[in-house]
C-alpha cells in the first residue's frame, strides 16, 4: 500500500502531488512518513523532503543573486553561517530568512507575493541546513 501511494505521488504532476501530501499529512499526521516514502521511492521526483524541495526554489529565486550562498549585491551579508548570525535580526534561524524572504530588504526584492508560506518554510531550511554543512 506505501509502495503504491508512493508511485502514485511520483507519478502526478507538482503542484498535484503537493496538495496529495497535505491531504496525507493530515491523513497520517506526520510528514515524517510521507517525506521518508517518497524518498525512499522517487528519489528523482519533484518531492524529495522540504529542503530538496527548498533547493530547487532557491535555485530558480535565490541563486541570481546568491551563488553558492554567496551575495553578489551586498557581499558581506552572504548565506554564510557567520554572516546570518550577524547580520540577521534574531539570529540565524528559519524564521529569520523566512522573514527577509517574505519582506525583502534594502536591494533584495519581496517574495511574499511569489512564493506561497510552504515555499518559502522550504527554501529556509535549504538556507539553513547549507549555512550549517558549508554552501559548496
Ligand atoms: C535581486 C537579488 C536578490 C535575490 C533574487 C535574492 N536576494 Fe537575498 N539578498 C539580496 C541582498 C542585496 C541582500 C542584503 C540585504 C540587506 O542589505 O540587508 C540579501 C540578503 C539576504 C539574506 C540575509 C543575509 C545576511 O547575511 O544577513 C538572506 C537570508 C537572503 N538574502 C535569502 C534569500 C533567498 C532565500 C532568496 C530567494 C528566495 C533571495 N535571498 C533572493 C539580494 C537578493
């Protein structure tokens, strides 16, 4: 039964599959489950977890201006672990890209208008999880 919901998730089209998923998040309450089967069966699938999902955003949104977490605008304020600890209001956290994110700041333009919650919670964690093991 795994196998072929799995399939069946792999099969649809994204943004298909994405609402299949909040329906089974509800159905089986944890993303765990669900984040794991597809994983485990699509590896090559648009889904493969929120920060696999957060790096194919960054890459089309984020990667014009911030190669390999760097910034090319404003280049000491990078994705790099030192840089968000300093320069982010509250630290480096996911809630604290999610909000430059969502609000944009000085020259990096507001995505709350592109990109909805869900995007966007992917995308920090892609942020965070690359600032923790090092962008390259
Ligand atoms: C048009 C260029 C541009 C794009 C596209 C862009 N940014 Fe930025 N980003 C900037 C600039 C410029 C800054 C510095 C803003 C400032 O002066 O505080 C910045 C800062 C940041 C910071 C804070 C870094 C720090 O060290 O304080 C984060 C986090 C961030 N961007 C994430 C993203 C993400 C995620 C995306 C894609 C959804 C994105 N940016 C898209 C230009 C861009």
């Amino acid at each position: 039964m795994k196998i072929s919901t799995g399939l069946f998730l792999s099969a649809l089209p994204t943004t298909g599959a994405l609402l299949s998923i909040k329906t089974l998040k509800n159905k089986f309450g944890t993303t765990a489950t669900i984040g794991a089967l597809t994983f485990a069966i699509a590896t090559d699938s648009a889904i493969a977890g929120d920060v696999g999902q957060g790096q194919k955003i960054f890459n089309a949104n984020c990667a014009v201006c911030h190669p390999g977490g760097r910034n090319l605008i404003v280049p000491e304020k990078s994705l790099e672990k030192e840089a968000l600890e300093q320069y982010r209001s509250g630290g480096r956290s996911e809630e604290s890209v999610m909000k430059q994110v969502r609000n944009g700041r000085n020259s990096m333009p507001a995505f709350g208008g592109r990109l909805d919650d869900e995007s966007i919670a992917d995308v920090a964690a892609y942020v965070i999880k690359s600032s923790e093991e090092g962008w390259n």
